[in-house]
C-alpha cells in the first residue's frame, strides 16, 4: 500500500472471506465402446439418448455376444432410461492397418467413362456410411453443360450443381457436407463432369472386433474429464484384460486428481453367468454387476452379459445424490438371465458382488463395491470421494496467498462452509477440521488441512425383535 500522505479514509478490501467451494458434479459417466458412426477415439459430451444416436447411429442386430455386435448405443441406451443424464463417451475400433476388418469410411468414386474423377468418403467411418446414396443426373434446361449430384441419408437431401469436378470438391470445401467429404482428386479430372449414375456407397466397416488395445487406447481420452463413474460398454471379466485395463485406468485417474469409481459385469460360460473372478478393488473403486440382463429386439428375446447390466446400474448411481445407497433401488429392465434363490444370494452378495433381483421390479440386493470394509458401501466411496473435489476446490483458490494466521483463518472458514452442507445434505454425520502451519511450513509455503470425516451409512439390514405377552 503506498504511503499515505493527505489526510482521509483509505479503505483496502481483502476477498478471502469471499471464497467459497466450487460446485462439485456427482453424475458423470464416462464410456468407451464400438459403434456404426461417429469419429474414432474424440470425446463426445452427451445429453441425451438422440443425440447419442445422431452421432454414433444405431445398433446392430445382436446374435449372441460373440459376433462383435456394437456395444456403444446398447450400453447407452441403458444408462439413460435408468437415469443417466451427462455422459463423456468414445467410439473405439480397430484401426490396425493390415486387418480387413478394420474401420474403414464408406467411400464412393465419380467416374466418367473408365476413368476415375473422384473419391469421396462418408463424414465419419463405419457402415452408416453405406446407407448414403449418391444421383447424378443433368441440370436440366436453362443450365447446359451442368449436373446435380444429391446425397442423402435417412431425412438428410443435400443437393449441388456443379460446373465440373473441382467445383464440386470447391463448394464441399467452403460448405462442408452433414454426410461425406472429399477423399481425392484424381489427376486431370479437374475440368470434367461425372456420368450420370444413382447409387449408394460402399465398404464402411465399424472396426468392431476392438481388442482391449483398443478399449485401452481410447480409455485414455477420458483420463482429464471430470467423470465419476466408467464402464466399458457391454465388456465384462471374460473379455481378456479389460478388468486389469479398469484397474490401471482407476489407479492413473486417481494419481492426477481425477478420482472415479468403474464398472464391470460378468460374462457368460457354456451359456451361465459366470461369477467366479470377481476383480478385487480395495480403494472401493470397481463395482461388479450380475447376472446378465434380457432385452427384446425384432420379436425376439435376447440374452446380454452382466457388461449391460453395468450400464444400467451406472445410470441409476449417477442419478442418486453421494449419500443415496442403490440397495434396494429399482432399475428398468426388461429381465434378467438368471433369478437365484435366498441362499445364493446371500452367498454371491458375500462375495462383493452387487446382484440384481426380480421383487417387485429389478431391484439391486445390495449397493456394494469389491471392497472389503470400509469401502464395500458404494455410498462411503462416493461421500468421500465428494469431500475430495470439495475440499480440494475449496483450497486451491489460496495456493500463492499468504501464509499467515489471517489466510488460514479464511481457508479454514471456507472449508467450514462445504463440510457443514456435507452435513446438512446427510452425507456426513460429523466432521472435525484444523488449519494449520508452524513456523518453518509457513517458510516452506506449506499449510496442513487435517480432517476426520464420519460419513452416513445406509440401512442394509432390519433387525426386528418381537415380544409377545
């Protein structure tokens, strides 16, 4: 402050008592799996079933999980009719150069006579692409030595009248095409017309066949997003390596300050669920889903692994505020491939797995992580994870402030604020909070937070016992 020298009030504002947290999200989900349309390995922020299928198409038809059916839309549309709202989701494929099934763009060549005049490509690869038909006709009376080629695909009538070749490629360039784009320019085809001709492209492929390479190289676009529950779409723990491929993505996330819990469902063997290998997470962090789910497609009744039920869970966590548990929670389903009894419940839920059961709708038994206590509870997991991002928007605001009893003060008064709506909203019961720093971490720019959270719990069990007189 400078030195004062003419008499008055002088008056300094100091903003620290102003700082509050930011907003924490609870919801997101993030996703990763195959598709018939849309780009490959991008990040696409979701907010609605449509418009997850105006940019990654529509399924397939399902044969029985061992054709490389699409597993992106499949897993989405569960995710959003059991609640799901935001969500980050990439395509992955398999884009190995020397295999055929490969992804590939639908492509389509002008020709004139023999000779090839232009390559065009469908906007994004994969076999929508074959869907796009392609006219060319003469412009009619009034424009002589002109055509009009049209693509259309489903309600999209896109129309151009060109002089020759390179003004169509010159008017796709200054107006982009919704549907395909130019893939090359053959030599000396510039000042020609394209003969007259009215048909669809050809040879897109999905790249379906994706290994969990693929699913790997993909996962990787959605480590900085703030996501706060993952799946691999329709994957579950008898597809080689994509457990270990959740457990090393969950233990990057967490060490970049992107803390996030996964999901995986089990497989089937020789047509049962398969419940044996259930992957262990002692952080709370991996929930595993059973048994698979039914779903009717084309008048028939099909048969989905547990990787689909994952999905639905995910939806229903999403919807819920931290402190909710899912026991006892009803998702939307159309059926599920196996109803066990009392005891088998009983043993399998002992087992760290969060089963789904036909009572009055599709309940989840019990909303439990592959955790031994005390993460087994999803909602302890999520609580803290919560206080996590709070507290540390809370304090990132004073990084390079001063270090003094004053600032601390602030710091302590602003995480005060979060924890106490902690507390009001139910998810904790209590909290105890110290802000502190002696003399030579006041040197070393260094200031202790030092919290004990008591997190609620929900009500798993009801003990009644009964006298009668």
């Amino acid at each position: 402050m400078p030195e004062i020298v003419l008499p008055g009030t002088y008056i300094e504002v100091r903003a620290e008592g102003l700082i509050s947290a930011g907003g924490v999200v609870t919801g997101n989900i993030g996703i990763v799996g195959t598709a018939s349309k849309g780009p490959v390995d991008e990040v696409q922020l979701l907010g609605s079933l449509a418009e997850a299928r105006e940019i990654f198409g529509e399924s397939d038809q399902w044969i029985d999980g061992n054709n490389n059916e699409l597993t992106l839309i499949r897993a989405l549309e569960l995710i959003y009719k059991n609640g799901g709202q935001a969500v980050y989701a990439v395509r992955t494929a398999n884009i190995k150069e020397d295999d055929p099934q490969r992804v590939i763009a639908a492509n389509f060549v002008l020709t004139n006579d023999a000779d090839q005049l232009l390559r065009l490509e469908a906007k994004t690869p994969g076999t929508w692409g074959n869907k796009i038909k392609a006219k060319i006709c003469n412009a009619g009376e009034g424009k002589p030595g002109k055509k009009i080629i049209e693509f259309v695909y489903n309600k999209i009538e896109e129309s151009y009248t060109i002089e020759n070749v390179a003004d169509l490629v010159n008017q796709l360039n200054q107006q982009p095409s919704m549907v395909v784009e130019v893939a090359q320019l053959f030599e000396g085809s510039q000042g020609k017309l394209p003969d007259n001709t009215e048909n669809y492209f050809g040879a897109g492929a999905d790249g379906a066949n994706a290994t969990a390479n693929d699913y790997e190289r993909s996962l990787v676009f959605l480590e900085n997003e703030i996501i706060n529950i993952l799946l691999l779409a329709g994957q579950d723990t008898t597809k080689l390596g994509m457990a270990d491929l959740l457990q090393g993505h969950l233990k990057t996330t967490a060490g970049i300050k992107r803390e996030r819990i996964a999901l995986i469902g089990s497989g089937f063997k020789d047509g049962k669920d398969q419940l044996d290998d259930v992957p262990k997470n002692e952080e709370g962090r991996l929930i595993f889903t059973a048994p698979g789910i039914l779903v009717s497609s084309n008048g028939k009744q099909n048969k989905l692994p547990g990787g689909y039920l994952a999905a639905a869970v995910a939806g229903l966590i999403s919807s819920l505020p931290v402190q909710a548990s899912p026991t006892n929670k009803i998702l939307t389903l159309e059926g599920l491939t196996t109803e066990y009894n009392s005891a088998q419940l009983e043993k399998l839920v002992s087992n760290s797995i969060l089963l789904s059961e036909k009572r009055n709708g599709f309940r989840i038994v019990k909303g439990i992580t592959t955790a031994s206590s005390p993460w087994n509870q999803i909602t302890t997991r999520r609580i803290v994870d919560y206080a996590i991002y709070g507290v540390r928007s809370s304090c990132e605001p004073y990084i390079g402030k001063l270090n003094n009893e004053r600032i601390r003060g602030a710091m302590k008064a602003t995480l005060d604020g979060f924890l106490t709506r902690m507390v009001e909203s139910e998810a904790l019961v209590s909290y105890k909070l110290q802000v502190s720093a002696t003399r030579s971490q006041e040197i070393a720019g260094e200031s202790m937070v030092i919290l004990i959270l008591m997190p609620t719990f929900s009500i798993d069990f009801i003990k009644v016992t009964m006298y009668l007189s």
